[in-house]
C-alpha cells in the first residue's frame, strides 16, 4: 500500500515532469527520469518508518532494561519519612526522660 506523499512533494513532482517532458525529447529517457524522482521519494518515505518504528522498539526495550523514576522516588519519599518518624520517636523518648527527671 502506497501512502498519499503530500501536496508540496506532488506540487514538487509534477513541475519537474514538466520540465523533464520540455527538456528531454527521447520516451524513454523521460521515462526513467520520470521514475528515479518517484523512487527518491517514495523509498524516503518508507525509510523513515522504519526508522520511526526502530527508534520506537528501542525506546521500549530501554524503558523495560530501566526501573522507573517514580519508583525511585517513591521508595525515597518512604525512606525519609521512616527516617522521620525514627528521629521524633527518639527525641520524645528524650524528652520524655527529662521531664520525669
């Protein structure tokens, strides 16, 4: 299945079938000119997708290889918070045995 190139490259495309056709008298040779600017382009286009689609996996296979941000710092949020209530807990406790006192 041929994608629809856009208006610019078939803007682009026809005016230089046009000068092709103006320029060079032999069938042929007009033919196979003709075609060589339709390859160009088309096989750019199905070259970027697959490119696209390449750099795609690899991003994904890359995401799976790596843990997540968020996890990480989620698992440090909770870090500091036990930190925390350690450090309250331990300076009630103080406080506490100095007022007894």
């Amino acid at each position: 299945m041929i994608k629809k190139l856009s208006n610019s490259i078939r803007k682009f495309i026809r005016l230089q079938k046009a000068k092709i056709r103006r320029e060079v008298l032999d069938t042929k040779k007009q033919k196979e000119m003709i075609d060589e600017i339709y390859s160009k382009f088309l096989n750019k286009k199905i070259g970027q997708e697959e490119n696209i689609k390449k750099q795609e996996s690899e991003k994904e296979e890359k995401v799976k290889k790596q843990p997540s941000k968020k996890k990480k710092s989620v698992e440090a949020k909770n870090k500091k918070i036990k930190k925390k209530s350690i450090l309250k807990q331990a300076g009630s406790a103080n406080q506490a045995g100095k007022k007894k006192k």
